[in-house]
C-alpha cells in the first residue's frame, strides 16, 4: 500500500477501537457499582474507612472502574484489529497462524489482574501502611487515591502480561526470532527488573515478586517464539522444495 493508504487504513482501525471502548464505557458505567462493591468487601478494603476529599472523588471513582471494565472488554477487539492492520503483508498460512492468538490477549489480561490483585497489590498495601504507622502518621485515607493506587499497580502488570502473545506475533509476522531474543536476554532482564522497580513500592520483596515472574514470562516469550520460528523453518523448506519440484518439472 502507498503511505495514505496505510495512514487511512489505522484511521479505520483506530475509529473500530474507539467505537468499541465507547461501547465498553457504557457497560462499564453499568457494571461500575457492583465491581465497586465487591472491591471493597475484599481485603484490605474491608479493613480500612475511605473517605472522599473532593466532590468528584465520587464521578472520579466510577469513571475509573468504568474505564477499566471497558479496556477488558476492548482487549480482544484491539488485538484483532492489530491483526487485520498488518494482514494485508502476511501469507495465508501466517494470517491463519497470527489470528489464534486474538482471543487470547483477555486470558492473558485476567491472569495478569489476578496476580497484581492477589499477590502484588497487598504487599504494596501493607508495605505503605507500615511505613505511615512507623512515623506515627494518622490513616486517613481518601476513595480516589486507594483505587487510583491499586489501578496504577494493576494495569501495567495486567498489559505486561501480553507480553508472550505480543512476542509470539511479532516472531509470527516476522519482526523477531528467537536468536534475536535471546541476544537481548541481558537488556531484557534489566528492563523487567526496571519495571518491577518502578511500578512497585521501594522494598526488595515487592521488586522481587514482580521482577520474577517479568523474567519468566520473557523467558516463556523467548520458547513461544522458538516453537513459531521452527515452524516458520518447516513451511519455508517445505515450500521451497515445492516450488524447486515445480521448476523442475517445468
């Protein structure tokens, strides 16, 4: 495609997504309170009082859960239309390869908000709540820091997530391979590690938790790619003894 063509084809792309996240922010309003609720019968939320400091801490909450909901929902429909942008430079078997990872970017999100809820989140919670009572500070806590804490936490470890799929497509269209990969594994490990400093509180065993599992699903990422490229390997032998049978015959 010339340049225009492919600037109006993401337009297209990108207008599907914003449609379908729109529509997401709608069921997300609906299903706000009740995702609210049951938050907040969960510890540690249970434990503590909330409190608002603004009168739009209240809209600020149910926009967040909403917005939320609706990157759930839009998770699937931003992977396919990811796929169907660069369809158009794929063979047919590398379009049939890279469409069965679509559905599941959603699976690989919930693991991911499972895990950052259950394990990491907590032990960022209890981590910041000793620092305030070892400096005798009195917890007064409002509703709008408490979740924009736990989604600032609970995002990017969800999107991190995706990384196996995201690596085993770009191996699929041909952008990685595994050797590549592995030649980076130092500077990969180093950004995980990275990461898993930044987005957790300043303590060894946070970092840790998070750095870990970063790590091994790289490592994960790296196998995926392996078992894509050999099949990759096989196809393009197989074609080309094929096309060299053809020739030959001709």
């Amino acid at each position: 495609m010339p340049l225009f063509e492919h600037l109006g084809e993401l337009r297209k792309r990108l207008v599907y997504v914003l449609i379908v996240l729109t529509i997401g922010l709608v069921v997300g309003l609906i299903f706000a309170e009740p995702a609210y609720n049951f938050l907040m019968s969960q510890e540690p939320a249970n434990t503590i009082s909330l409190n608002t400091f603004s009168l739009w801490d209240g809209i600020g909450m149910y926009m967040k859960f909403a917005l939320v909901i609706a990157l759930i929902l839009a998770l699937p429909v931003i992977a396919y239309q990811l796929w169907a942008f660069v369809k158009p430079a794929l063979r047919k078997n590398e379009q049939r390869s890279t469409l069965k990872y679509v559905p599941f970017a959603l699976l690989m999100f919930l693991i991911g908000l499972a895990f950052s809820y259950f394990v990491v989140f907590p032990l960022a919670f209890r981590f910041t709540r000793s620092v305030s009572q070892h400096l005798n500070l009195v917890e007064t806590y409002g509703i709008a820091q408490y979740f924009s804490f736990m989604f600032n936490l609970l995002i990017p470890i969800s999107l991190l997530f995706e990384l196996p799929l995201v690596i085993m497509f770009l191996t699929a269209i041909r952008l990685v391979n595994p050797k590549r990969l592995r030649k980076m594994r130092r500077l990969a490990y180093f950004i995980m590690v990275l990461i898993g400093v930044m987005i957790t509180p300043p303590d060894f065993i946070s970092d840790v938790l998070v750095a870990i599992p970063l790590i091994c699903l790289y490592e994960v990422s790296v196998f995926l790619s392996g078992t894509v490229y050999k099949k990759q390997l096989e196809a393009d032998a197989k074609w080309e003894a094929e096309y060299g049978e053809s020739l030959n015959n001709a």
